[in-house]
C-alpha cells in the first residue's frame, strides 16, 4: 500500500526539482534575450539625451521587466504553476477513479455485513499507486466499519470523517501556494522600496537639471509593483481553480459513496 509519507515525498522531491528549473529556465532568459534587449534600448534613449534630443523614459516590455525583482516574481510564478500543474495532474487521475464500477449492484440488492468481504476485493485488487487515491479509501472505511459495527450510519460517518479529513489535507498542502502568492506582491514593494531610495540619492543631480537617473529609478519602483500584482493576480486565479477542482473531487467521492454503495446497506438482524 502506498503511504501518505511517500506520496508526500514524492511532491517535496518534485516541488525542488521545479524550483531548481524554474531558476535555471527564467534566468537564462533574462540573460540571453531580456537584460541584453532593455541594455540597448536604454543605451539608444541615453544616446538620444545626450545629444540633446527630447528625452522619453522607455516603456519597453523588455525595460519594464529587467529588474532582478521582476525576475524573482517570474521565477515564483513559474513554480507555483508547476506545483499547481502536480496538484490538478493528481486531482484528474482521483476523479477518472469516479467512472469505475467497483460494486455491480442491481436495484433492489441489500449489503449485509457478511458481505463485505467479497464486496472490498475489487477495491484491494487496484495498483499500489491508486490505493491512495480518495474514492478507495473512502469505500474500505465505510466498508469496514460497517462489518465492525452492523451499522449504516457509522458506515455513512466513517465516508463523512475520511472527506473532511481529505479537505483538511488539500488545504493545508496549498500553503506553500499561498505563501508564493503572498511573497509575489512583496517582492514586488521590495523593488518599489529599493527605486524610490535610489531615486532620492540621486535627487542632488535632478536639482542640477539631470533628471534620467532620477526617472530611471522611479521606473525600477513601479515597474517591480506592476509586474508583481500582474503575476500575483495570475497565480491566485489558477490556485482558486486548483481548489474549486479539489473540493468538486472530495463532493463527487462523498456522492459515489453514497449512491454505489451506502444505500444498499442493510443491518443484518
């Protein structure tokens, strides 16, 4: 049988991995194709300028984007959709679980505790890597606490207790998710905090007339925030997905449940 502490082992496993490429993709990146582009597009305004030219603070995507808060933002972002990616990969192969037929009953069939042994077979039979899955452990507990008790409703309250116990581990395992979702936008005040200071060291040039440091700084402060809420906003859309999907899975079990299986229970007298 599969345990919890594998499968947990295996996300963790796969969440460093991610990060480690996501590092490794969005840096090389901003390396080879982003820095190099925004460099020469602000090489081009400052050559501009000094020739005397009207100067215009460059709004290029490449220049809006250049900074290592941006970076850091991108970097978090792509590792949170790859730890959601994981998740949703997870909760679809739970939920194709839904269209098996583990119990062929006929209408009118009663599911006496004698019977639970030839009943929880099927379920026992299925891989090592499913046994973990929801829907298989929900039908064993009920299954087994009712040949334990002779009891349709502890049966019912053991399918009750196994998906509020699933619901409370989904949430819980979106932690690191939010806790991404929280670091986005502050990174992205970190680069607000961090232009508006070098803007105002260099506030000694702008009262002698040089103002492109001063602006180059002031666009380092918002372009860090906007970026920041953009992906922020992004990340917090597919991790409401994620869980909308997670607590369809955890409904749809807990009906399974009850229609193949609770309600052909009968107490033997």
């Amino acid at each position: 049988m599969a345990s919890s502490t594998d499968r947990t082992s295996n996300e963790m496993f796969f969440q460093i991995v991610a990060l480690l490429l996501s590092i490794i993709i969005v840096h090389t990146i901003y390396v080879t194709v982003i820095r190099p582009n925004a460099e020469n597009i602000i090489k081009k305004h400052a050559e501009m300028a000094a020739a005397g030219e009207q100067y215009e603070v460059p709004r290029s995507f490449f220049v809006v984007i250049k900074d290592l808060e941006q970076e850091s933002c991108f970097i978090l972002m792509l590792w949170s959709l790859s730890i959601m990616g994981y998740k949703s990969r997870i909760a679809m192969r739970e939920k194709s679980m839904l269209s098996e037929r583990f119990f062929n009953l006929a209408e009118g069939t009663k599911i006496l505790p004698q019977d639970v042994n030839q009943l929880i077979r099927p379920i026992e039979s299925i891989s090592q890597e499913k046994d973990f899955f929801l829907l298989p452990r929900t039908l064993k507990a009920a299954l087994s606490r009712f040949e334990v008790t002779n009891n349709v409703q502890f049966a019912s309250e053991a399918i009750d207790g196994v998906c509020e116990a699933e619901n409370d581990r989904l949430d819980s395992e979106l932690s690191m998710i939010r806790y991404i979702t929280w670091a986005i936008p502050s990174i992205g005040f970190i680069g607000t905090v961090r232009g508006i200071g070098a803007a105002l060291g260099q506030a000694h040039e702008a009262m002698q007339g040089d103002i492109a440091g001063v602006t180059s700084s002031l666009g380092v402060a918002f372009n860090s925030t906007f970026i920041a809420l953009l992906i922020s906003m992004v990340v917090m859309f597919f991790m409401h997905q994620l869980q909308l999907m997670q607590e369809r899975l955890v409904l749809d079990s807990h009906s399974y449940c009850e229609n193949n299986l609770l309600r052909f229970m009968k107490a033997s007298e």
